[in-house]
C-alpha cells in the first residue's frame, strides 16, 4: 500500500517504529528463524531453547500436523506420512528427483511438481515447505510478540525459477508477506562481511543437505556484489547419507531393507557421518526389523574414499564460478564455508587445496544464513540506521532462453546478469498468414531446449495475416529482485497489440494456492476482535496523514480530477475509522491504496530523479 | 533526467569512447544505491514498480557501457551510424584469413583436448581485442569516423564470438 510512506529515498519512514521483520533459513534439513533485536541479529530458539528446526513434517490421519523434532523421532516409526527433505521436491517434477526407489514415499507425479500421498492425502513439495515455515512464523511471533511485517526468505543461489517461486508460493500459504527471497550464500557473505568489515573478492561454499552453491562476491565499502554464481541444486549431505547406506547394505550383505528398515539405516549413515567430523572411526552396530545384525565400522579414510566423487563433483561449478568472475584462485581473498555438510574434514581439505588458504570456519556454518537474512530483513522492512546503509547486487544463476526453430535455445538473459534486469528480442512469423506464435520459455546453459529446464509456455494470438517474416514480435524478458522472471509478447508490426503476460509456473494453479491459502486461515482462526479494530484505525489514520502529507508535497503531480478522486476517498476513509466495522476500515484502506497507486508511482519516480540528478552533481 | 535519458547522460559521463573503468563502476553502485528496489522494499507495488524499472535501466546501461564492444555500437548508433551487423558482412580478405586459422586452431586444440593451445589462442584473441579498442578510440575520439568505427565494431564482433565458443570449449574440457 503504497509509497505513500515514504519520507525521501534512503531515510527511514519511521525511525521510532520498530517493525517485526524476520529471516527464514528454509533448509534441505533444518531450517531457522532469526531476527535482529536492538541492533543484534539472534537466531529464535523453541520453548526448550533449540535453534534448529528440522524439517520433517509428519502428517496423521486425524488431521493433526506435526513439525520438527517429533517429527524427526517418527521417520522411522511412519515413514510414509513423515516427510523430511521437501526441498529437494520444490519444483521438481517426478523425472527430476534422484533416487526415488530408495525413499519411502509414495510420489504421484503431477505436471510440473510431484505431490506426495499422505494420511492426509496428497501433499505439494509447497504444502509441506509451508507447515514448515508456518511453525517459523509461530515461533517468531511468540518470542517478538506481535505479528511480523515481513520475512526474508533464503533460496539456494542455484534454484531455478520454479524453484524459487515454489518457495514464494510456500511463503503466501504460511501467511508471510516476503519482503525479499536472497540466495543463501549471499545471505552467508552478508552476516559475514558486516562481522568483519570485509573488502575484497570473496568466495562463499555452500554444501547443504541437498544444494551445492559457489559465490564469488566482491565486498567493497557498503556493497556486496555478487560477480558470479554456480552450484548443483541436487547435491549435498544428503548423498553422502546416501553413499554410507549403500555401502552400509553392501558391508552387512543384507537385501533390499523395508520401509522402517530403510529410514533406520540412513538415520544411522546419518549419525556416522557427523561422528567422522569428530573421529577417526565409527561403529554401527543395530538390529533390523527381521532379525539380521549389522556390525561394522567405518573409518574416515574409508569414509573419505568413498564420498571423494561427491567432493569433486562440487568443483566443477566452483572453476565455472571464478571463470565466469574472470578471476583465479590466488584473487579470492578469503573462503567462507556454509552449511553443515562443510564440517566433514575432507569438504574443508579439497576447498583448502583448491584455493590454496584454508577456509573460513569461524561462524557456525547452520545458522549463518539464518543471521544473514535476519540483518537483510531488518534493513529491507525500513528498520535501518544510516550506518547500516548497505546495498545489495545480485544476480541470475541460469541463463533464460526461448525456443527457436529446429528445438534451440535462443539466450535472452545470459546468466550471472545482475538483477533486476531486462531483456527483449524481435522474432517473425516463418509462414504466411500465420496469426499465432507459440512462445516456450527456457532456462538453462544447454544449446537443445530438451537440455534445459522448461519453465513455460503459452501462445500470442491475434497476430495479423501477413507474408511470413513481416510480423514483428517482441518478446520481453523482465526478471525482479527475488530473481523471478515474467514474460510478455506484443506484435508491433502494425498499429494493433497483442499482449500476454505469463508468470512460469510448475503446475500449481493460483486457485490452488488461493485454495491452500484457505485452509490456512482454517487452521489459524483470524482475529476479528478489538484488537483488531483499533489496530484498523491506527493503520487508517496513518495512512490518512500520510496521504496528505504527500499530496502537499507533491500535489502538482496530479491534474484536478485525480486529485478529487483522491481526495473523495480520503473521506470515505474517516468515515470508516469512525465507525466500528473492521472489515469496512480494511476496505476503506485497500481502496486508498487503489486511488494513489498511480500518484505513488509519480512521487516515486521524482523521488529518485532526484536522487540520481543530485548524485550527477556531487559528482561534477 | 529521465527513463529515456541515453547511458552517459545517465551515468553523468562525457559521451565518448575512452572510459575509466573504475569511475563507470563506482557510479553503477551510486546510482543503484538511490533506486534499487531493496531501498524501497516495505513501501508498497507501486514503489518496487517504479524502482525496478529505474533499477533495470541503470544495470541495462552499466552493461552497454562496461563493454568496450557494446560501447562502441552504442556510440556509432548514437552518432546515426548504426553498426548493423546483419547486412554489413563485407570484411576485408586480409581480416576473414585471420579468422579462418583462428577457427581452425580451435577446432584442432579442441579435437586434440589441448588445453595449452586453447590458452595460446586466448592470448591471440586478447591481443586482437586490445589492439581494436585502441583503434575505436581513436576512430570514436580523435577522428570521429563513425563509419570507420562500425566497420572496426563489426570485426570486432566476429573475435567476440570465437571468444565464447573458446571458453565453451574451455568449459568442455574441463568437465
């Protein structure tokens, strides 16, 4: 709701006005909450002091909904309704998701994403993601004792765009208003840079439980700029839990494991891979469900050996980085290592040896994203003070593309672009009296569309009949801060447009988000008290003033009749804040909003005229 | 100034070729520091529309402008003197022999896996590069012969390309 807050660029609206802003580490598997309270990022811990959430969602038949470590505890117990590492489902569809027939879940395969079956029935990878973030948001509210302004939410720089917007989508169903979706690493290079006042290229590995990420930023005074990013969204402790089961099955020649069985093995490869962080050896030694005993240990050489594939696998991305940085390894001045799969010694000896200098281990690798995004937050709801004044440059990790003749991809945004940013291409009809385009939108490196992720598709009709090759059709690009991308296509030939506007999507329809919406406010029964009420009229009255502070400001922006307009709400509003309807006064608001939406863009506009015209002249 | 404003009224620099790199960087972040839609982001639609396409347009121009190949288009188009690459491929003899050895020398380095060569060619193409940004600058700021400038931003355009197909084949060999 509008601009019409706003003081002047760069000054904070309402310095008394503390709002409750947060950032969320959405992980493969564990997530966090943390906020920046009197000027110190913390991270908010559950009513017996954990800090991490794991994300495990076990759903039971009664409708109950349980999240975290109770969850956890059950994986074994329920296998099938316990879902744990949802992240890797984000945007994926069933073809996309490695080693399916060793997870004990039953997928059904939807276009664009896979759902899960349940006790509860079918679950989108969105869902569950959202009764994580849900709980986040509880306990946020809880500990800060209000309901929050705004969340940044941490992505894998290497998420593609149905990636990222699955996790938007998660956000919305929670009932988080995201302020901002910031790539993890770039989250780790913020909460790590301001800790130790930084200049210089910078290096951030990030090795999750199922995301790979490399960052390549340069920190100058007040700027992080990202030069380039690369990674694998489908890599991370999460397969090397995998390669201690495989060898664990092999080691005890036992069959194919059940379900319980299953779960029980990786639980355990789990643990034995974090006592390798620590130790030399490891002993398993467990009873399966049949009768059969495992005993064996594991040795961290052996360990090493057998997971050294997995390491160099992230390497690769990590040279595509610095090449596409225009950097060598000697020019990064520091490595800063995140995530908890960088604990492993032999993770942290191949980053050493690849950059030559060892790492940088000095903030906890599990919530240094979380305090990153949390400091984001903090800036991004309007909470800054001046010597917090800090900017942000991001970029596109994959180039986007258009389908061409014979199945290639025609790049229209080369990746590693930095963001927001904007690209068109002209393209003609090949047949004559063609009166319809298809447009199919890629993304990817790859030349074959086939090679690339497809993000959408959809036709431009309209197209007036003439002699193939006359018709021009310009297709734009616009990709936002959060690194989300929509498209238009408009035939300019003639005097007559055709326009469509698509955001991509992976097949979750917006009336089934508006639908997982509702069942959300099901769950949490909206507060229509008093409370409410009075919190209407103070936003009714502040934004009143606001209102006409800005028309005395900038008044001439408007011609008589908008003005009128304007100013007829702005009655109407009063009149609401009066009485003692609270849906009436949210009403009256939304339709504030409305009426200056385009007086808001004009104050804005000459806001930043401004700014820049007085930047030309500090600078002559 | 304004949406239409060209790049170098924009970035506050003298319309020419010649440019100090680190000056164009430092006024990228100035200029975002004031319109980024992060320094706007609890103000509402409108706001974030309006930054975003201010944003968008001064990364747009930062990338012509840091791009001595995409600056010198720029300028010539700027002047009335568009490079049009599509229907200008009239090269000298001279300079289209150069291209088919350096094509060949990469097909060869890239069949053989010869990374050494693939860096010997780099150095050619980098030599190449520096040596006709010199020339732009004097074709752009000294005689101010845009179409001697287009015809140079064109060759220019071909070392461009066996550039990224030599960093592909960079790419190929290392994975």
């Amino acid at each position: 709701m509008a601009l019409l807050q706003i003081a002047e660029p760069g000054e904070s609206t309402a310095p008394h006005q503390h709002r409750l802003a947060v950032g969320i580490d959405l992980g493969t598997t564990n997530s966090l909450v943390a906020t920046v309270r009197n000027s110190v990022p913390v991270v908010l811990t559950d009513d017996k002091g954990r800090a991490l959430l794991p994300s495990v969602v076990r759903y039971f038949a009664d409708g109950r909904t349980v999240v975290g470590h109770a969850a956890q505890a059950a994986q074994a117990q329920d296998p099938r309704n316990t879902i744990a590492s949802v992240k890797r489902f984000m945007g994926r569809g069933l073809a996309d998701v490695a080693h399916v027939e060793s997870m004990p879940y039953v997928f059904e395969d939807a276009p664009g994403m896979v759902r899960l079956r349940t006790a509860q029935g079918a679950k989108s990878p969105v869902e569950v993601s959202a009764d994580i973030l849900r709980t986040l948001r509880e306990r946020a509210e809880a500990s800060l004792g209000g309901p929050l302004t705004g969340a940044v939410i941490t992505v894998p720089a290497y998420f593609d765009d149905a990636q990222r917007q699955a996790t938007k989508d998660a956000a919305r169903v929670a009932g988080l208003e995201v302020l901002r979706l910031l790539n993890e690493p770039t989250a780790a290079a913020i909460a790590y840079g301001l800790d130790n006042a930084s200049e210089g290229i910078y290096a951030v590995y990030d090795l999750g439980g199922g995301t790979f990420d490399i960052s390549i930023l340069k920190l100058s005074r007040g700027v992080f700029e990202v030069l380039a990013t690369s990674g694998d969204a489908a890599l991370g402790g999460d397969d090397f839990d995998h390669r201690v089961y495989c060898w664990l099955i092999e080691a005890s020649r036992i069959g194919p494991p059940g379900l319980e069985d299953m779960r029980t093995l990786y639980m355990e490869a789990r643990r034995a891979k974090e006592v390798l962080s620590a130790q030399d050896a490891v002993h398993i030694g467990l009873k399966l469900s049949g009768g059969e005993e495992i005993d064996v240990t594991l040795t961290r050489d052996a360990f090493a050996d057998m997971t050294k594939k997995l390491v160099d696998k992230t390497l690769a991305p990590t040279r595509k980085a610095l090449r596409d940085a225009g950097l060598s390894p000697e020019e990064v001045k520091g490595v800063v290592m995140v995530g908890g799969a960088t604990r492993m010694p032999h993770v942290q000896r191949a980053v050493g040896e690849f950059f030559g200098q060892e790492p940088l281990t000095n903030l906890d690798p599990d919530k240094v994203v979380a305090i990153g995004a949390a400091i984001q937050a903090n800036v991004l709801a309007g909470n800054r003070s001046a010597d917090e004044d800090w900017l942000l440059l991001d970029v596109i990790p994959l180039s986007l593309g258009l389908e061409t003749m014979g199945g290639l991809v025609e790049k229209i945004i080369p990746r590693n672009s930095t963001i927001p940013t904007a690209r068109a291409q002209e393209f003609t009809t090949f047949k004559d009296g063609q009166t319809a385009m298809a447009i199919h939108v890629v993304q990817g490196e790859r030349e074959r569309v086939s090679d690339c992720r497809s993000l959408a598709r959809f036709e431009l009709r309209g197209i007036p009949p003439m002699v193939a090759g006359a018709a021009r059709i310009r297709v734009s690009f616009q990709v936002d801060a959060d690194g989300l991308l929509s498209v238009s296509a408009r035939e300019m030939g003639t005097g007559i447009e055709a326009r469509i506007e698509v955001k991509p999507s992976y097949g979750l329809g917006d009336d089934e988000v508006t639908r997982m919406l509702r069942e959300g406010f099901e769950h949490a029964q909206e507060d229509m008290s008093a409370r409410a009420l009075a919190e209407q009229r103070v936003e009714a009255q502040r934004l009143g003033e606001a209102t006409r502070a800005a028309l005395a400001a900038d008044g001439d922006l408007l011609d008589p009749a908008e003005r009128a307009a304007i100013d007829a709400v702005l009655v109407d509003l009063a009149k609401a804040a009066a009485a003692e309807d609270t849906p009436a006064i949210k009403k009256a608001i939304d339709a504030l909003g409305r009426s200056t939406d385009e007086f808001a863009a004009r104050r804005m506009n000459r806001s930043i005229q401004r700014a820049l015209a007085g930047r030309s002249v500090e600078s002559l | 100034m304004n949406l239409q404003s060209n790049d170098f009224e924009l970035f506050g620099l003298a319309q020419q070729f010649a440019q100090d790199r680190s000056v164009l960087d430092a006024r990228w972040k100035e200029l975002q520091r004031e319109a980024h839609p992060d320094k706007f982001a609890a103000q509402g639609a409108a706001a974030q529309r309006v930054a975003m396409q201010w944003s968008v347009r001064i990364n747009e121009a930062y990338q012509r402008l840091k791009d001595p190949l995409k600056r010198a288009a720029y300028l010539c188009e700027l002047n009335g003197v568009p490079v049009n690459a599509e229907n200008n491929t009239a090269m000298p003899a001279e300079f289209l022999m150069q291209q088919m050895e350096w094509r060949e020398a990469l097909d060869e380095a890239r069949d053989a896996r010869d990374v050494d060569a693939l860096d010997a060619l780099a150095r050619n193409l980098r030599q190449a590069r520096r040596d006709a940004e010199t020339l732009l600058a004097r074709q752009l700021d000294v005689d101010h012969d845009k179409a001697a400038a287009a015809a140079t931003v064109r060759r220019m355009m071909f070392i461009a390309k066996l550039g990224e197909d030599l960093a592909e084949a960079h790419e190929t060999l290392e994975n």
